[in-house]
C-alpha cells in the first residue's frame, strides 16, 4: 500500500516537474526566443508590414488594401454608395462579403472573393460599371481614357478582396487625372509611381505591381512640400 502511495507520489512530482519545465521552455523562452529572431532579422514584417507617413505615424499596413473615398452626403443611409476622392490614386475594387467593424478601409466580413462565374449577369454589370465609371473618373480635359487602356485590376477585386497593388497599367491612366486635382505636374506623379512600382519577384514570379498606400503616402508627402 505505501509503495503504492510512494509511487503514485513519484508520478505526480514527475508530472509537475515536466509541466514547469516544459511551461518554461514552450510558453516563455520558445516565443521569447523566436519572437527576438523575427524583431532582429524581419522586424517590418513581423510588426505588421506598417507604412508611416513623413511624421511617422502609422497609416496602414502594405499588405492590406485601403479605400480613398470621400465623406458620405447622408452617413446614416446604409445604402449610399461610396464616392472615391479622385485626388487619389484609388484602388481595385473589393466587392467582398460585407461591412465590418474590424477592416472598415475594405468592406470585407472576411477574405474572399464574390465566387461568381464570368458570365454571371451580377459580375458582368459589375464589372461594366465600374469600366464606365474609371473611364469617367480618369478622363480629363487633355487626356482621354479609351475603354481599351482600363485594365483588369481597375474593374475587378483580387482573389483575397484584399489586395494592397494595382497594376502599373491601371496607376498610369490614374496620372492625370492626380496630377490635376493636386495642381501637379504630371511628370512629378509619373515619377511617383515609377518610384513605387516593384518589379517581379526575383525577376520572374508574379507581376510589376503598385501598392496603392505607400504610393498616396508618398503622394501627401509631395502635396505637403
């Protein structure tokens, strides 16, 4: 009997013992460990990939896709669609799953796409109106935007619903019509998107892209000097 007591004493302390241990090295020096490695070898992306402006105030994160949309004429009618400030660069669509409290920059409950097939009469008058509407919004008094030169990105929303890049196709006919609204030369906004345009990765995978919120960071930075 007391070797039994004993014994059962002796699992008990070992399993104690182990619990601490282990508790020590996988709940503290583990992330403490691997949380210093990410500060010290990948510190941007480990807090988040954030984008500061010139004052160093956070705006955002570069991996996640912003709206630049002007204040709602009536804020309590849910139904009022959005006006783009078309002093900005604007991003591709994010016809996503609906509004939230948590990404109120993109009107998505989740990441995801619409799932809706190419000829779905839904997506073909999306996409047909939001064709004529970049058309409209990016033609200005010496430069005219011909249905051929809108993109793809301009008029649909990316796989996730939260893509941060448009194509460099979709930035330049966006060029005059920012330089005219900030009262710019169009070669300074050229210059802008040149400078925040990355190339393929690794020189073969993926395509040039334009992240849209380091591009309208370095453009308020423009305005303001």
């Amino acid at each position: 009997m007391n070797n039994s007591v004993g014994n059962t004493a002796r699992l008990i302390g070992a399993g104690l013992r182990a619990l601490l241990v282990l508790t020590v090295l996988c709940g503290v020096i583990y992330p403490l460990a691997v949380t210093g490695i990410a500060q010290v070898a990948f510190g941007d992306k480990a807090n988040g990939s954030e984008v500061k402006d010139e004052n160093g105030q956070v705006v955002g994160s570069s991996l996640i896709g912003q709206t630049y949309s002007l204040p709602k004429q009536n804020p309590d009618d849910p139904e009022e669609a959005a006006r783009p400030d078309l002093k900005w660069f604007q991003p591709r669509p994010s016809n996503g799953l609906g509004s939230n409290s948590v990404n109120q920059q993109y009107s998505l409950i989740l990441s995801g796409a619409t799932n809706k097939s190419g000829d779905n009469p839904d997506l073909v008058k999306l996409v047909t109106d939001a064709k004529d509407a970049v058309i409209a919004d990016n033609s200005t008094a010496t430069y005219k935007v011909r249905p051929t030169d809108v993109p793809a990105d301009a008029v649909t929303s990316s796989g996730s619903g939260l893509d941060p890049n448009i194509s460099p196709q979709y930035a330049k006919i966006q060029v005059p019509r920012v330089a005219e609204q900030n009262g710019l030369d169009v070669k300074q906004v050229e210059k802008l998107v040149k400078d925040n345009t990355t190339g393929r990765t690794l020189g073969f995978m993926g395509e040039p892209r334009v992240n849209v919120l380091e591009l309208n960071t370095a453009l308020k930075a423009l305005t303001k000097s």
